[in-house]
C-alpha cells in the first residue's frame, strides 16, 4: 500500500528516459508568442494583465537597481505556477514534488542575491551578522546563529515548497482512494467523502498558487535586503 501511496511521486520515464525534463518545458508551451494577430485575444490580455500586475505588486518594495530581476523572477513564477497546477491533473507528474529540482531552483537564485549584496554593498551585508548594540559576549553565538540563519533559507525555500505540494497530493490520493472503496458499504459516507475530496481540490489548487507566489516573493525578500 504505501508503495502504491508514494508511486505518484516517482520520477516519471518511457523506455528508460526520464521525462521530467519534457514536464518542465511543457509549462512555456502553453503561453503563446504575441502577435499583431491576437492583439484583442482574451487569453492574451489575461496573460498581459497578469504579468503586469504581479511585476508592479513584486517590484513595489525593491530599488530601482532591483528592476532588473523582474524577467527571470516574473519567468521563475509562470514556471512553478503552470508546473505545481499540471500536476494536479490525472495521469500527470509534478516536477516540484521532487526536493532535487526545487532546491536546484532555489540555491543558485539564493547564491545570486548574496552575491549581489556582497558586491554592491559588502559592509552593510556584513553587518546583518552582527547587529548594532550587541552585547561582547554574545558576539560569537549571534554570529553563528546569524550565519546558520543564512544559509538555511535556500533549504527552507526547497523544503517548504516540496512538503506542500507533496503533503496536498498525498492526501487527495487517500481520500479519492476512500471514495469508491466505502461506497457499496454506504452510499452516504462515500457521498460525503467525495465532497470532501472536492474541497481538498479547491485547496490544493490555492497551494499550488500561493507556493508559487511564495517562492518568488521571499527570493524578491533577499534581494531587497542586499540591494
């Protein structure tokens, strides 16, 4: 049984190739190239509208020498957003269920805002281990604790997105698997269930939207605090 639960999480392959890289180009295919042509369609302007608000609320807080991070981060949330929401679909596999790729994601994005910090302003990056007004003797603790703290945010930015997701699809797998399994026992009970895994849908269906959002916002975080 639990071989079964956690089947769904296995990387999918067909005769051998792993088809996780086809599952991540997939999401860019389904965002057409505008043209002169399509100029009033409805999905077009969706898309334009979308993209201009989330770059307008994400660029809100951030410098003016910030701006320039708003195509890969724009890029990285149509990403995750089209990856975490295809996986819900039937006979699907979601990359971002796998800690692997979101941590491959999320250390290099990380390492750049760092970098940049170092860079632009290394005093000031320097300081956040060590804030004004420390006493003496809590110096070498506030140091390691801070330096710990900064290193742990790209492993909770993988983790939080991968126990998320993975958490959401563990459970719909059990309560669909309820369903038709209590429903020549009582009718009633499955028809309950089945509306319960209806919610869970909606749900999940918000996670797979707000951890998207969220990754991108607390990487947008980092950068606002080394620019």
């Amino acid at each position: 049984m639990m071989m079964n639960l956690f089947d769904q999480f296995a990387p999918a392959t067909l005769l051998n190739i792993s088809l996780i890289p086809l599952a991540m180009l997939l999401p860019w295919l389904l965002f057409p190239t505008p043209t002169l042509q399509w100029k009033h369609n409805r999905l077009q302007t969706f898309q334009n509208w979308f993209l201009t608000t989330f770059t307008k609320q994400l660029l809100l807080p951030l410098n003016t020498s910030a701006h320039k991070w708003a195509f890969l981060f724009t890029s990285l949330l149509i990403f995750l957003l089209t990856m975490n929401l295809l996986g819900l679909l039937p006979y699907t596999f979601t990359p971002t269920t796998q800690l692997s790729i979101n941590l491959g994601l999320a250390i290099p994005l990380w390492l750049a805002t760092v970098l940049v910090g170092f860079r632009n302003q290394f005093t000031h990056s320097l300081a956040h281990f060590l804030p004004e007004g420390t006493p003496t003797p809590l110096i070498p603790a506030l140091i390691v604790i801070e330096t710990i703290s900064l290193f742990i945010r790209p492993l909770a930015l993988g983790v939080r997105l991968t126990a998320n997701l993975t958490a959401g699809h563990l459970l719909i797998h059990l309560v669909s698997s309820a369903v038709p399994a209590i429903f020549f026992l009582s009718p009633a009970t499955s028809l309950v269930t089945f509306m319960v895994l209806t919610l869970l849908m909606i749900l999940e269906l918000m996670v797979a939207m707000i951890q998207a959002y969220v990754f991108v916002l607390l990487l947008s975080l980092y950068l606002q605090e080394n620019t």
